[in-house]
C-alpha cells in the first residue's frame, strides 16, 4: 500500500530511510509531503520521551506517507449498523464452528494451559480469534505505525490515536515486532486477536517464553495474551456469556423495562425460562434481558461474561456473536428461536417512522430520523394502542405496520 517516489532531498529523511530496525539496510529514497515530514519530526521529541529510540523511530517511519484509504474508512463507517441477525449470520456459521473445533483440537495444549492459568474458557478465546482474524487467516494489510500516523496527521480523533501511534513506536523500540512486521487494520488493530497498541502494553504475555510478546506470529502468544485481557476485565471462570431464553405468552414487557440486572431467579418468577429446556446452573447469577429482534425474535439473560467480551468490542452484536459462536464451537446448534424477516432503517426511513407516529398522534417532536427517548416513548404507546407487544423494538417491521 506504500508508494516510493523519486529521491528524498531532506537531509533528515534521507536518514531515516537509510535504516532498517536491524540497522544498516537501505530501504530505498520516498518523498514524503512537506507537511507530513514536519509531523514526523514534531513528533519526535513525544516519541523520546517515551523512551523510543532514534534508530526505532527511523525505521518505523522510513517511507511514510499518508494513506488515504485509511483516511476514507474514517468517512464510511456505517450511519446505522445491519440488523444483528444479519451480523452474526455473515461471521458465525457451521464452517467458522467447524474450523474452531479444529483449532481447539491443533492448540489444545496452549488453550488448556491458558484456561488454568486465566480461568477463560478454551472456546471463548477461539471464538475471538475467529472473529477477528478468521483464527489468524487475515491480520489486517495496512503498517500500522504509518495508519496511526495517517490518522493522527488527519486530525481525525488525533490525541486518542497520537497516544496508540507513540505507543506502538515503543513496542518496536522494546524489540517485540520490526516496522515491517507490525500490520493490522486501518485503525490500528493488530495480530491474531488484534490488540491496540495500548491493549498490548497492558495485557500482551509472552506465552511461550521466548522473551518477546509476539501477537503476530505465536499463537500461543496471541491466544494467551487474548485471556489474560479477558481475566483483567473480570471474567468469571466457570460461567457462560449467558442463555437464550423463551418468554411466556404475555410477557410483562414494561416490567422487564424497570429491571436492568437481577438473579435469574428473578427472571425465572416473571416466566422465563431456557430454550433448552434445561434449569439454570445458579439461580443467583445476575441477569439481563437482550431482545436483539425484538418480542418476535430468540430472547437472551446475559451474565457479567457477556460485559467482559464487549470490553473487546463495545458492541451487543459483537459480544453476542462471539458468545454463539464459542457455543458453536462446544458442539450446540444453531439459535432455538428463528430471526424473523426484518430490515434495518436508514436515517431517512427512521424519519419517515417519526413522522407516520406524529401523524398518528404521538409526539415525538421534530422527525430527524435520530431515535431518542420521544421516540421511544411514541413507539411503546403505538405498540400498545395496535395490540402489538409493547418492546419498543424500532425496525422495518415496525415501519410497514405504520404505513398500513
């Protein structure tokens, strides 16, 4: 992804490209632009007083250019994510569960081993590692040192990543990884189970005792690395990520709206139960509901777990799909309750669902297409005025109901 040009004239570039991290191998002369040569040499005496050194921080910025589709990901990210069966239909499937089982079977020693050592199970870890690099097929195709750059020079969220981009600059300074060697995604993402920067420094373990914490190229590195994460954020051994569950016909919607944790007893005296049809291992275990499809679609009570996989990913669809796809993995089917047949909203169609409501005599203030709390309220005395189970679940269903 790295262009190289015609000779450099700067002096202080010509420096910097005469090294390589071992030392004394040409890379070859680039031209960067004026602007990101005094980036670079204004972020030197940071990089310093970090502890970086001169020949790392050379090395790692010989050919640097701003790259511009790392750039354009910024402008694309998704105004509204797809519906979450859609999310986790595309990553979790019975090739992706066939494939973690062989993986479990090929590095059993280092899953066990790391199992007793942090206390997270073998199939969580796997599930990861598959969901973020398809168990290390595809690590990202970007230096991350130059994305980090590229992003800290284009202003966009520029103090978070000067921060991520000063620490990598270290990691190679400290000898765990060369320049060339440190790639990952766009954003800066890195090796199997794609560590920040930050996330590295902090909860990357050398495994296998060689000296170096290398995410990149020891598995047992990245894997061991990857539970001790989970550890350091209170996973709690022994448990799951949480249980999908069946609602008894007229489930108390608005009662389960008053309750954000509770012991699945709880739970259990509202009528909830296992859509396995087996009883919960604790009844003391804390609980929520998650009703990712609404009152029409499977139901889940997630447990303190789920929390802790989405300090990986701040995401309920994320968190989810890596729990069913651990599940998977063990040797569970698929979900017991079918997604029912939906679609995800545009801003504009989220609008147009404020504006058939204020018709219908709710207030739900200006139609912006922003769902807030107006919005929510509307929806919920819609659905109870219509006879409809009153879950506040705003989505494509609820738009061609309106329309009728």
């Amino acid at each position: 992804m790295r262009s190289r040009s015609v000779t450099e004239r700067s002096s202080w570039r010509a420096r910097l490209l005469a090294w390589s991290f071992a030392g004394l191998v040409s890379l070859g002369a680039v031209e960067a632009p004026q602007a990101s040569a005094e980036f670079v040499r204004g972020l030197w005496p940071q990089a310093e007083a970090r502890g970086v050194s001169r020949k790392a921080f050379e090395a790692s910025f010989a050919g640097y250019k701003p790259l511009p589709e790392v750039m354009a990901l910024t402008r694309k990210q998704p105004e509204f994510s797809s519906l979450v069966s859609d999310y986790i239909g595309k990553r979790v499937t019975d090739a992706q569960a066939a494939k973690g089982r062989a993986m479990r079977a090929e590095w059993n020693q280092t899953l066990s081993g790391a199992a007793q050592r942090y206390g997270v199970q073998p199939e969580v870890v796997l599930a990861i590692w598959g969901m973020e690099t398809n168990f290390g097929g595809f690590m990202g195709g970007n230096n991350t040192i130059h994305a980090l750059a590229t992003l800290t020079e284009g202003g966009y969220r520029a103090d978070f990543f000067r921060d991520e981009l000063l620490t990598a600059l270290r990691i190679v300074s400290d000898g765990h990884v060369s320049p060339a060697s440190m790639v990952g995604s766009w954003a800066g993402a890195m090796g199997h189970t794609q560590f920040m920067p930050s996330s590295f420094m902090r909860y990357a373990v050398d495994y296998n005792g060689d000296g170096r914490k290398d995410i990149w190229n020891s598995v047992p590195d990245a894997l061991g690395s990857t539970a001790n994460y989970l550890k350091a954020f209170g996973w709690r051994p022994g448990e799951t990520w949480g249980y999908e569950v069946r609602l008894p016909q007229g489930f108390n919607f608005g009662a389960a709206r008053q309750t954000d944790r509770a012991p699945l007893s709880q739970w259990q005296a509202m009528g909830i139960t296992r859509a396995s049809g087996k009883p919960f291992p604790r009844a003391t275990d804390p609980g929520r509901l998650y009703l990712p499809a609404g009152a029409a679609g499977p139901a889940f009570l997630l447990l303190p777990n789920f929390d802790v996989i989405k300090r990986y990913n701040n995401s309920d669809s994320y968190a989810l799909a890596v729990g069913h796809l651990a599940d998977r993995i063990i040797g569970t089917g698929g979900f017991a309750t079918p997604w029912p047949r939906d679609y995800a909203l545009s801003k504009a169609q989220r609008a147009e669902l404020q504006a058939l409501l204020g018709r219908a005599g709710f207030d739900v203030g200006k139609p912006d297409g922003v769902i807030g709390p107006k919005t929510r309220a509307a929806v919920l005395a819609y659905q109870s005025r219509a006879g409809l189970p009153a879950d506040g679940y705003i989505s494509g269903r609820l738009l061609e109901a309106l329309k009728r």
